[in-house]
C-alpha cells in the first residue's frame, strides 16, 4: 500500500471515529451529529461499509505480491472460471503441475477478447506474466494469453517482450 494511501485511510478513519465516537473526538467543540437515531446508525453504517470496501480493495489490488520479473508458462487448459474478482485458468505443466493462472477484472479480461467460449479445457495456452514470490506456490498474474494463434493482451502496457 502506498503512503499516500495510507495517509487517506487514516484520515477516513479518524474522521469516522469523529462521528461514530464522539467522546474520542480531538476537538471537544464539535456538536453531536443532530438527526434521528435511524439516520445516526445509518451514517454508522455506511462509514463502517466504506472502510471494509476501502481496505479490501487496497489489500486485494495490486501487484506486490508477484516477481517484477516475467515468464512464459505453457501448458493444457483443465479449467476456466469466468468469474470475479478475477477470471482464472488452472494450467497443467508438462513438468511443473497445475498452475492458476490470474487474469484481469472479468471486464478487462473481456475488452482483451478473452471472453467465455474462446478457449475450452484441452487447449493449448502460453501465459505471460509475473509468477507469485513465493516459490511454492504455482500461481502467475497473466499480462498475456496465446491459444493458438490468437494473443490475448490482458495487461498490454504491463507486456515487457513481444
């Protein structure tokens, strides 16, 4: 997570405690939120809700958990999950097992042209991508696809070989 980020967090945070909890409040002075009670624990509510969406999307994005460098993965096709958060592939290695293979948001992975019926168990696949950082575990970020002679450019501007 960035700083930036972080900061903005801590922040939003800070600002719910401010309304969900006013005895912990830095400025004494400020009144006590005025509504109804229903109004009050639906205010409560959506603050709780934003941070739970905030920091799941900040933990769940992001590419810090796979290797900067890229490899090329080949291998047969056992399964395919369309969908989210991110559609997958289950690769099966000549030498190296079954693999799971990332791709995009399903609406990226779809303005690529992966979409459902391109591709089907038994086809031949090459992923680009970044392989996780941990050695033992089987899992890559695909950047690109190759079934055949159809490319698949999922992350075109993340692709560092032609």
């Amino acid at each position: 997570m960035s700083i930036i980020s972080a900061q903005r967090l801590e922040q939003f945070q800070q600002k719910c405690i401010a309304v969900l909890r006013p005895e912990l409040r830095e400025n004494k002075e400020i009144g006590h939120f005025r509504g109804s009670k229903k109004n009050g624990n639906t205010l409560a509510a959506a603050a709780m809700l934003s941070v739970v969406f905030a920091t799941g999307a900040i933990a769940h994005h992001g590419w810090s958990w796979a290797e900067a460098d890229q490899i090329e993965l080949a291998g047969t096709i056992e399964k395919i999950s369309m969908g989210g958060p991110h559609p997958t592939l289950n690769v099966a290695t000549a030498n190296d097992g079954v693999w799971l293979v990332e791709l995009g948001n399903p609406r990226q992975t779809e303005r690529s042209g992966f979409v459902e019926g391109v591709a089907k168990p038994g086809d031949q696949v090459v992923a680009l991508g970044n392989r996780s950082q941990d050695p033992k575990e089987k899992r890559m970020k695909a950047v690109r696809l190759t079934i055949g002679e159809k490319r698949y450019d999922i992350y075109p501007d993340r692709i560092k070989t032609n």
